[in-house]
C-alpha cells in the first residue's frame, strides 16, 4: 500500500511540475503579448483564449499536490481549539465534501469531454482557434485524482478518529 501511495504521490508531484512549467510559459506568453501591443501596437494573436484556457488546466493540475501538502487555505480559529476527536469528525466532513464536490465535477466533465472530442469544439474565432479536449481531459484528470486523495484523507481520518493512527504520523507516513 505505501508503495502505491509512493506512486501516487510521484504522479500528483509530476502534475504539479508541469502545472508549475505551464504557469512560466503562460507567464512568457503574456509578457510577450503586452510586448507586442506597446513595441508593434498589435496583440499576439489568440493569447486571451489560450490564457483562458490555460488557467483551468493550471488550477487542476495544481490542486491534489496542494491538497496532499494541506496548503489549501483555512481558517483555524476554530480548528485548533477543537480537541483530536473533533479536529477528525471535522476532517471527515470535509473528506466527504470533497468527494461529493468532485463526482459532481467529474461525471459532467466526462460527458462534456467525449462531446468535445466527437464535435471538435474549439474556444476563439478567426486566425487562432483552441481546442477544448485537452484541458477538459485535464480537469476529467485533476477530479480522478482528487477524489483518489480525498479517499485517501478520509481513510486517514477514520483510523485517526479509531485511534490507530495520529494525523501527525499519517503526514509522516505518506512523506
């Protein structure tokens, strides 16, 4: 299982990695944009569809890394004065809202992606046309693994609830 969880964790850091690349492409694409538009007094041709697009499929590639690190913003006020039992059944909810948040997103961006690839959508008009199949196929991708982490959260908060395992050797455990 941790071998498992190891890979797992190898293919959500890849995600980041190339969420990450993506981001200093996009980056250099804008700034050449804005370039272009005060040296040549023209835009790049399609960078607000490509940039539309883009954001997307950076924030679902990003987000089971920052899940997995537990760098999601929160509020702790409460959190922290919640003794360990509470702190798990708080945990717990949150995992079950999580899975529940992503099925909703997945079954829809299924269904949204085989209807891309069939009809060929694009996103633009003109000399610059983006096809939506890459990055609905990204955020079909982004919700699989957020619900695998999800699940694995939960799992961790129920044998943190049983008392078979603390959330600190839970975070231990999957570094």
């Amino acid at each position: 299982m941790n071998q498992q969880k190891g890979i797992f964790r190898k293919i959500v850091a890849g995600s980041n990695a190339v969420g990450a690349l993506w981001t200093c492409v996009l980056m250099l694409l804008i700034t050449a944009d804005v370039l272009s538009r005060l040296v040549l007094h023209k835009p790049m041709v399609g960078t607000p569809e490509i940039v539309a697009n883009s954001l997307v499929a950076i924030a679902f590639l990003h987000f089971t890394y920052v899940l997995q690190e537990d760098r999601h913003v929160r509020a702790t006020v409460l959190y922290d004065k919640l003794p360990l039992k509470g702190r798990c059944v708080l945990d717990l909810i949150c995992d079950l809202i999580g899975v529940a948040l992503f099925i909703a997103i997945l079954f829809p961006s299924v269904k949204l992606l085989i209807s891309a690839i069939e009809i060929g959508e694009f996103e633009g008009e003109g000399a610059l046309r983006v096809p939506t199949s890459p990055v609905r196929a990204i955020v079909v991708y982004g919700s699989i693994l957020m619900l695998i982490e999800y699940v694995i959260k939960f799992v961790g908060s129920c044998k943190a609830l049983m008392g078979k395992q603390t959330k600190s050797s839970d975070a231990a455990e999957s570094n």
